[in-house]
C-alpha cells in the first residue's frame, strides 16, 4: 500500500512518538467495556493501543482513503468507523457514560468543542489533544487576553485540567505549534446553575464580540443600570474581567424578569 499522504484540509497531523502515545493512552486509562469514541483515528497511532486496553472501539473519520486502511487493518466487530464529519455527529447515540478522545483536526477544534459541550450529558470524559493556545484559552482564568467565549462556556460544564505538553516533533507533518493535551469531566447537572443556557450562551457571546467596551455598553439592550446595581457588578467593567458564575448570575436575573 501507498503511504498516505496527510490532507491539510482535514488537518492531518499524525502522531509518530510512541512516549507521547503511551502518555496519552495511560492519561485516559481505558477499561474493558468502556465506551471509547475515538474523534479522527487517522493511521491508528492512538486507535491501535485502546483497542487493546478497552476491547472495542467507536471511530468517526472524515477521510475514505484512512477509512480503508482502517478496515484493512482492524475487524468490524472491534473497530466501528463512522464515516463522517464529527463536526454533525449525533453522539449521543452512541449510549451514555461516553470517553471521547482525540488528537483532533486543529482547524475545527472550537467548533468541535461546543458540538461536544451539546451533548456533555451523555459524556463521562474526554481526552483531547489541541493546539497549546487553545488549551490555554479552555482553562484560563479571568483577567487576561487568553478568557474568552471559549473559557466561559467550557469552564461552566467542564472542569478541565491541562495535562501535559506535546512539542511539534511528536507529529508528522511536524505543526508549526506546540500542542497541549486537556481533560475535560462534566459537571453534574445539579452543579449547572443557569436556568437558560441559551441566554446564557447569548450574553457571553454578546460580552464578548467587543471585549475592550464596557459591559454597560455591550450589554445595554439588556441590563439597566439598576440590574448592575442589584447584581453587585460594576457596568464599567469588561467581559475579560467577569468571573463564569458573573456571567451565569446575569443570565438567571434576565431570565427571572422574563428578558431573553
Ligand atoms: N489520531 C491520529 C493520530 O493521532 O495520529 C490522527 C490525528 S489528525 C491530527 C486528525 C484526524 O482527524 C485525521 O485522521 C483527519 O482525517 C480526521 N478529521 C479531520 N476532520 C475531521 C472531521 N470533521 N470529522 C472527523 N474526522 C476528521
């Protein structure tokens, strides 16, 4: 067979460390009879030594010429490839208490990670691998250029750990960036206290469009000066400075007087 040559498109990057394999395997630690859902399994770097600790294995993959080198190398009855783009991928499907992971396709990743956020219900953790910066921004504490949208809403249904960096090397095609992999487990659902999530995900998006402005602007459609006041929060401040719980105290005030 032909080597494969990586697709920038669907950002191929393949792991080639067996350490860096090894580390990320014993992070996840898989049991028989987990539910494993592998995001991209590419040559199977990762897919190969889950196979072997969890027995079975879910796979979603965009690419058909990978997708035949899978099913060439892997029985059905272990491997099931979903041929797809995991970007519409209905996993809750796949059952609860699901593990996902991944070293995922940099390009999408944040898209990604909020289709994921969708469905954390049915999700017991997930293991990825991203782009350093990205990790960054997924755990960042409030008061620095890295908070954002992405740290906000992942923070609220995920406690996340940033466990160990992967340096370009690791990869063929080596990146041009480092790379990070992160944990997410999701919280309970009695721990999430916004009642609207919808409105929630709206004000943080809103918050945020123009971080440098005053949160009195950005969100004057819908706070007054007297919900600032009643809140405790300064409307001078700006979106970067506002703690996840803030933000879910301003959502459940717009979303008890009725406002959406
Ligand atoms: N897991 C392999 C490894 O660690 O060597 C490959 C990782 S590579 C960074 C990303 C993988 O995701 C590739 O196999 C790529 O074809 C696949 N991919 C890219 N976009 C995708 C999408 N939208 N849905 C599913 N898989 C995708």
């Amino acid at each position: 067979m032909k080597p494969h040559v990586a697709r920038k498109r669907f950002g191929q990057n393949f792991l080639v460390s067996p350490g860096i394999v090894a580390k990320i395997v014993e992070a996840i630690r898989p049991q028989a009879n987990d539910v494993v859902v592998e995001i991209g399994p590419g040559l199977g770097a990762l897919t190969l030594p889950l196979l072997a600790r969890a027995g079975r294995l879910e796979a979603i993959e965009i690419d058909r010429d990978l997708i035949a080198r899978l099913r060439e190398r892997f029985a059905a009855d272990r491997l099931d490839i979903h041929e797809g783009d995991a970007l519409q991928f209905a996993f809750s499907g796949l059952g609860p208490d699901l593990r996902v992971v991944g070293n995922l396709p940099y390009n999408i990743s944040t898209p990604l990670l909020f289709h994921l956020a969708a469905c954390a219900e049915r999700v017991r953790d997930m293991h990825f691998m991203l782009q350093r910066e990205v990790v960054e921004r997924m755990v960042a504490a409030p008061g620095g250029a890295e908070y954002g949208r992405l740290s906000v809403m992942l923070q609220y249904r995920f406690e996340m750990e940033r466990l160990f960096l992967v340096p370009p090397g690791a990869f063929n095609p080596a990146p041009k960036v480092e790379s990070a992999v992160v944990r997410m487990i999701p919280r309970p659902r009695a721990a999430l206290a916004a009642t609207d999530e919808a409105l929630l995900e709206e004000i943080v998006k809103s918050a945020f469009a123009q971080r440098r402005k005053m949160l009195r602007n950005t969100l004057r459609e819908r706070l007054s000066e007297e919900d600032w006041a009643a809140l405790g929060i300064a409307p001078t401040r700006r979106a970067e400075e506002l703690a996840v719980g803030d933000y879910v105290r301003i959502a459940n005030r717009l979303a008890e007087a009725g406002i959406t």
